[in-house]
C-alpha cells in the first residue's frame, strides 16, 4: 500500500521547498562533492571538537532552499554520516 504522506516522486524535495532529488546525482554535483572531499577528507563539524572522523557527505554550508548556490564550492563543506543527519534535521525545523 503506498503511504500517501510519503513523497514518491523523484522530485519529492522539489515540492517540500528542497531541490529536485535528481540535482544530487547530475555530474556537476558529483565533480563538486568529490574535490570537496578530497581537499577536506575529514568532518569539518567534528573537527570543531577535536574529533577526527572521516567525512562520507559533501553538504550544503547554506541550504539551496535558504538561498545557498548550489554550485559554489565555497557553499560546501565535508562532513560524516552523523554530523550530516543532524544538520539536515535542524534545518528541516528551521
């Protein structure tokens, strides 16, 4: 049984302010978050406390929906798994 709450459309995020889910995986993005992750291999918000862990997510210092440009790599941060979760939730309650 589809939930209808749950977004199903690849362009779900589009529709709840975000951008479209399909912007994550075009090649300019993809080219944008590897040089991230390459210049900045370690979780920036962990770092802030001393921690070294090992950054997995490229991720929007301002959101694209806030204003942020997508594109801009000084709008790119690295971080982990977990960092990343919870940036993501504060944000969604902004």
């Amino acid at each position: 049984m589809v939930n209808p709450q749950k977004p199903t459309s690849r362009w779900a995020n589009e529709a709840q302010g975000g951008v479209p889910n399909q912007f994550y995986r075009n090649a300019p993005w993809r080219h944008l978050r590897k040089r991230q992750l390459e210049k900045q291999p370690l979780c920036e918000h962990c770092l802030q406390k001393k921690i070294l862990t090992v950054a997995t997510v490229g991720d929007h210092i301002k959101p694209i929906r806030f204003g942020g440009e997508p594109l801009d790599e000084n709008n790119v941060m690295s971080l982990c798994k977990s960092c990343h979760a919870r940036k993501s939730a504060k944000e969604r309650h902004q």
